[in-house]
C-alpha cells in the first residue's frame, strides 16, 4: 500500500513522479464534481483529525481511517491532502476573564453597546498537500 502511514509524512519527488507516469490522475473539466466536504464512508470533515484525502483520480472523499481502504480497493494512491483549521483573528477577554468593553447602553453596533463584530473573528484557514 502506498498511502502514507503518517498524515504529515512529506512526499519523495521521485515517488511522486512514479505515480504520475503511471496515469493515476484525471484532469477535471468543468462538469466535474470533486466531493471535499466529507469522508464518503463515515461523514468525517476537514476539521477533524488527519484531516481528508481526495482522490485525485475520481474526486472522492475519505478520512485517514478510510483512505487506506479505499486504495488497497482501487488501486488509485495519489491523494490531495485536505485539512482546515479554525483559527481566532483576535482574542476578546482580558487575562482576568472580563471582556474589554462592557456593555452599558442597550444598543447595538455603537459605542458602549453590543459588538456584532466580535462573532465575526473567526477565520477558516486551509491547507492542501499532495500525498502518493
């Protein structure tokens, strides 16, 4: 089996090229599907562990768990690595657990009131890889 044992195992450019002479991808055209938004099998997403490994041969989806399966199934090993992280742009609370500006005014986006812009301090932040 040709699937990396380890999620973060970098990938041998001779290995790589190997894979590629032996016709192990297709090139997607418009009308292609590609399913990178859960594991087909348990419904795992980029979020957790491992993260998620698309085929790169029929755009299909599958977890660390799974992907091991898959390519002793098909044949097919050349995988993209997709993962995703949930990462805060800025922290709103102090050391002491008060938030930085207490609300005063019953009153939204102004002054003294409630912050809307608070709960938008999330950022999604992906990162792909190509695993042989």
């Amino acid at each position: 089996m040709a699937v990396p044992q380890d999620a973060e195992e970098t990938l041998c450019p001779e290995h790589f090229r190997s894979q590629l002479g032996e016709s192990s991808f297709t090139v997607p055209d418009i009308s292609t599907k590609v399913f990178k938004e859960e594991c087909t099998y348990c419904f795992r997403t980029p979020f957790h562990q491992g993260g998620l490994f698309v085929c790169l041969k029929t755009y299909a989806c599958f977890c660390y768990t799974h992907v091991g399966l898959y390519a002793e199934q098909s044949g097919n090993t050349l995988f993209l690595h997709v993962f995703s992280r949930k990462v805060d742009l800025e922290s709103e609370e102090e050391s002491d657990g008060e938030p930085k500006d207490k609300i005063t005014r019953l009153a939204i986006g102004v002054d003294s009131g409630f912050d809307t812009k608070k709960f938008s301090s999330l950022h999604i932040r992906l990162e792909y890889n190509v695993q042989a």
